[in-house]
C-alpha cells in the first residue's frame, strides 16, 4: 500500500502497534485523537505520513517486527497499559526485552481471573482474533460460589440482557461427579468476549464466579505453562488460534 493511500485512522493506530483497533475506534469517539492538528472522527482517514497523537502521544513511525506472545496470567494482575494510576500489569511480568514493545492485550481477562491470555503488537490479529464475526472459542473453567442446578444451563445458552448487553454461553459442562465441590466447577464456552462476560452471565442467573481461568483460545490450549509464564507464538501457532 502507497504511503499517500489514505487509511482509517483506526487501522493506523492499530498497525502502529499502540493499542487493537477497537480500543482506538475508543479513543477517536472519545476525542483522544487528533490528526494533523484537529480532533479526529470516526470514519476519517489519513496516510501514513498525517502526524497522528493518541493521548497527547505520537504513534509510532518505524516498522516494528510483529510480535504474539501467549502468557498464563496470573490472578491479581491487570491486562491493561493505558492506565498510568494501575496497579501491577501483565506487562510487567514480561522480559525487559518485551517490555520496551509497544504490546497490547488481545481480549483481556479482569484483574481476578486467571489463564490464557493473547499479547501482540499486531493490529489487526487482534482485531481478527476479539471481533464477534470470527467466532473463535474461548474455554473457560469456572468455580461457583453455591451448587450448580443443572436446569439453568438452558437459560445461560438461551442468553440473557443484562446491564445492556446480551449475555450468552455456546456450551456448559458440568464437571465429572467426582471430587469435593464437583457441584460448583462447570466448563464455559464462549465465541465473543464481552467485558466480564462469563461473570456476569452467572451472575445475571443469581451465581457467583468464585474462580475464572481461562484455558483455551481457539486451537491453542494453555498447558505446562507457570503462572506468568509466557511463550512466542510461531507462525503456526497463530495459525491455531483461528482453528
């Protein structure tokens, strides 16, 4: 693509490595963006040589190597880096090397969940990866605070509205009637991610999600890895995730 050839200004934040493009579809409808001087609008473009600030902050110019790492988050820690006033982040749990990256979350996990977790500099495979189109499975498995009814699971695949969104698990599996407390452990499909979604589906349904850990995106299934762990994705490895 010609550096003259005018782009939404979404895709160059995104590209540029700062942040997926939804989280900058954010910034421009917050008036956080300006381009060449003025405020950027949803829906505009620009090239490759506009000068674009996010937050008061240029984007990047250089060409970056793209770089998708999965990590096993550990609970505790936030899936953010544009909140300055955070308390420890996923990214500080990374090699200094990473750390000096422009890397973003691609789907987050809330500051009490637990499991896999996608970091990349590559816009648009996390545009891919978190838009409701592609459909890609997250598995999680879920730890309740009182017995599960099996009768509910009907209402949590019908799905529910709950503060403003719809709600929905693909499936749910109760665990194996073995072990103390196997009346409360469920596995948890879902194909979109929505904030807090497994959370709050539960909780719309009058549970309480005691534990949340996250153990498969798409192809790539979290194992042998230590809290805080991370590995680098190969080619084929991203691949999976869209499996």
């Amino acid at each position: 693509m010609s550096e003259q050839e005018p782009q939404r200004i979404q895709k160059l934040i995104a590209n540029s490595g700062l942040c997926s493009r939804r989280e900058a579809e954010r910034f421009i409808e917050e008036g956080n963006v300006r381009v060449n001087g003025k405020i950027a609008q949803l829906g505009d473009k620009a090239t490759l040589d506009a000068a674009i600030f996010v937050n008061n902050k240029p984007i990047m110019r250089k060409e970056e190597r793209p770089i998708t790492l999965i990590m096993n988050k550990p609970k505790g820690v936030l899936c953010t880096n544009s909140d300055p006033h955070a308390e420890r982040t996923v990214f500080e749990l990374l090699p200094p090397d990473l750390q000096r990256q422009r890397l973003f979350c691609a789907g987050r996990l809330d500051k009490d969940s637990e499991g896999l977790l996608v970091i990349t500099n590559d816009g648009d495979l996390a545009h891919r990866l978190t838009h409701p189109s592609t459909e890609i499975v997250k598995r999680y498995r879920v730890v309740l605070h009182r017995d599960f009814n099996k009768a509910d699971i009907p209402k949590l695949l019908a799905g529910t509205e709950y503060e403003g969104d719809f709600l929905k698990a693909e499936k749910v599996i109760p665990a194996p009637q073995v072990g103390e407390g196997h009346q409360r452990r469920l596995e948890v499909h879902l194909h979109h991610g929505k904030k807090r979604e497994v959370r709050r589906l539960f909780e719309a349904n009058r549970y309480f999600v005691k534990k949340l850990v996250r153990v498969q995106i798409g192809g790539i299934i979290l194992k042998n890895m230590p809290r805080g762990g991370i590995r680098i994705l190969g080619k084929k490895d991203i691949e999976r995730l869209f499996g």
